[in-house]
C-alpha cells in the first residue's frame, strides 16, 4: 500500500489498514474498537541554513516497521512557527496552511524524506522502538540529523522532536493532508514484484516477464542505466498525461553508497560544493507495469537512461527558465575554461617546436 489511509471508505478498508500495525486478531479488534494505541507518531522539525521543515510518520509497535511517513520542507514562515509539541490535530491544520501559503520545495522534501526513511530498516526501527519505550530519544533524534546532514551537506541543524502513542485508525482519520500531499515512497518495497501468472496471457507467459522484456528493449540503446526518482511539485508540477517526448523534468539521483555518489557526480548532481542537487533529463517514455507502477523514462548526460518509478500518478517537477539559463550559463563556464586550456597548450607546443 503506497499510502495508507488515503482511501478510507468502508470497515474493510479499515482492517486492511490495521494489519499494516498489529499481528494478531485480537490485537486487531482492540485497535478497530479504538481501545488500543498500537503506533508511535514521531513528530520532527529541523531547521537548517534558513529553511525548515517537519517530518511525521507513524512506526507500528507490533510489527516494527514505519507505515507512513510525510515531509514538508521550504522556507515558509509558517513552517517556523509550527510547535511539534502541539496536539496532532493543531498541527496539521497548521502544516496545511503552510502548504497553501507557498515556499513549500518539493524537491528539497522529498529529498529529506527518502533519506530519513532509508535511514530506518526494520533492524533499526526495532532499536529505537525499544529506546522509545524507555522514554530515550536523543541517540533516535541524532540518527535522524546525520541522514538529513549526509542527504544535504548541510554541516548544523537543530531539530525538535516530540513522540506519542496514539492508535493507527485515529491517525489516518485525522491525517488531513493525506489527500492533497504526497507520503514519502517506502523505499523498502521492491519496485517490481512477482505477480501471479496470468492464464489469459498469450502463450501463457507472465505479464510481468513480458514487461521485463520491453525494459531491457528500452535499456539496450543506452550505456547505463541509472535506477533514480522523480522530482515531485504536487502543486506546480506537471501531470503524466501532459508530458511530451524531449520535455525536460527533474530527477533526485540514490547518494546513500560511494557508488551512488560517483555515478551523482558524473551527471551533475553533485555540485562543486558537495552539495547534492537534481538532474534535468529529457523525458521519452513512460510505460504502467503490471503492477500499475509508473515507470518514466528519460535520457540524462553520458548516455544513460534514467529510470524512475511512482507508484502514483504524481506531478512532476519540470525547470523554469531560470533552471535553464544557469544551465546553460554552466555549459558556457566550462566550453570557456576548455578552451582557454587548449590555447594555453598549443601555445606552450609552439614555443617549444621554435625553440628547436
């Protein structure tokens, strides 16, 4: 479920929900008669370089995992007022305000979000669990801090947590921005997964094989395939039914191994800071997995082809003009500093070859 909650119209619907939680039946009951408070909802600002923000997510206490999480960050003023400490209800009447009023960068919160949430497997969410239960949150709070810091290169940031026990179902019926905001995408469910074979399927082949088969059609034209995410503007991006072959849009490149990060560095998304910033590549294709996952396709620098997958049809990040002007503002920097290199080396050979 790529978001919990987000549809919540019957008591079916409600079970489903509560398995995400607990592990037992009678577990199940006390949560759906709202007697039990099976989840922690971890409530955490940053505030950092002069933007801030807040993260919000639910880790069930019976099956020890993160169910949903949220991030909001941009340099709203409303941002800085918001008091982690307020009562859930408070506050997220004032995170939707802050959403409405603008200054929201959804790039630099999905950004934030992600990291946060690879930060957490199971392993560790087990360990904190256990810190939470014996009222110890500092080590949790520092952890949280290094993955925004290693995401960001931001070096100081201060941050204010507050966590409470509440049950599961309360949290999504009070959850207000689950239908106009995005959830940070788990990234621990496999973007492609095994389907059932379909009887129906030509010659009884899996759908899910013959999709395989035009991916690896897709990747052949290319010299490597680089698995990223999407930019996400839920509220100035562009919908997938309006995107055009050669349409530039933004994508967040993995930074979490060295690998990752060299493979960052040789598209431009490592900046000559350090710093981690979006690619521009230019969009082509756009296919829907058996699964009815997205997958979008565009070419990037050096040959590659980036290949990004939503679960969701979400809009997408595209480039201003100003996006494009620095761009291109870039490429002259550079096309100048070469050639200023090449003159300086034929001058040095000239020198030489007349002193012969």
């Amino acid at each position: 479920m790529s978001n919990p909650g987000e549809n919540i119209n019957n008591p079916e619907e409600y079970v489903k929900l509560t398995w995400e939680s607990v592990e037992t039946p009678e577990d199940a009951d006390l949560v759906i008669s709202r007697v039990k408070k099976d989840v922690y909802l971890i409530k955490l600002y940053i505030d950092m370089s002069g933007k801030n923000g807040f993260i919000y997510f639910i880790m069930a206490e019976g099956t020890r995992k993160i169910i949903t999480m949220y991030s909001i960050f941009g340099t709203s003023g409303i941002l800085r007022k918001i008091n982690p400490f307020e009562n859930f209800d408070g506050m997220i009447l004032d995170l939707e305000k802050a959403v409405r009023g603008g200054g929201i960068e959804d790039t630099l919160s999905e950004r934030i979000g992600r990291a946060i949430f690879r930060s957490l497997p199971h392993e560790k969410v087990i360990e904190f669990i256990s810190q939470i239960e014996l009222k110890q949150t500092k080590e949790f709070t520092t952890y949280m801090e290094e993955a925004v810091k290693q995401e960001t290169s931001i070096k100081a940031l201060r941050s204010t947590i507050d966590i409470e026990k509440m049950n599961s179902l309360d949290f999504y019926d009070k959850n207000k921005l689950k239908s106009t905001y995005p959830a940070v995408r788990n990234p621990f469910i496999p973007d492609i997964v095994e389907m059932e074979k379909d009887t129906n399927a030509e010659n009884g082949e899996n759908p899910l094989d013959i999709f395989n088969g035009t991916l690896q059609e897709i990747f052949k034209g290319f010299s490597r395939v680089v698995s990223c995410n999407v930019g996400i503007s839920p509220l100035n991006g562009m919908e997938f039914a309006k995107l055009k072959e050669g349409q530039a849009i933004f994508f967040n490149l993995p930074v979490t191994t060295s690998e990752e990060q060299s493979i960052a560095r040789d598209l431009g998304g490592i900046d000559d800071k350090g710093k981690f910033k979006p690619i521009i590549g230019k969009f082509f294709k756009i296919l829907t997995s058996p699964k009815k996952e997205f997958h979008i396709f565009a070419t990037g620098s050096n040959g590659v082809v980036l290949h990004a997958i939503e679960k969701n049809p979400v809009k997408i990040s595209v480039p201003s003009d100003d996006d494009f002007k620095e761009e291109i503002h870039k490429s002259n920097t550079l096309l100048y500093f070469i050639l200023v290199v090449l003159i300086l080396l034929i001058g040095v050979l000239l020198s030489s070859f007349i002193k012969k």
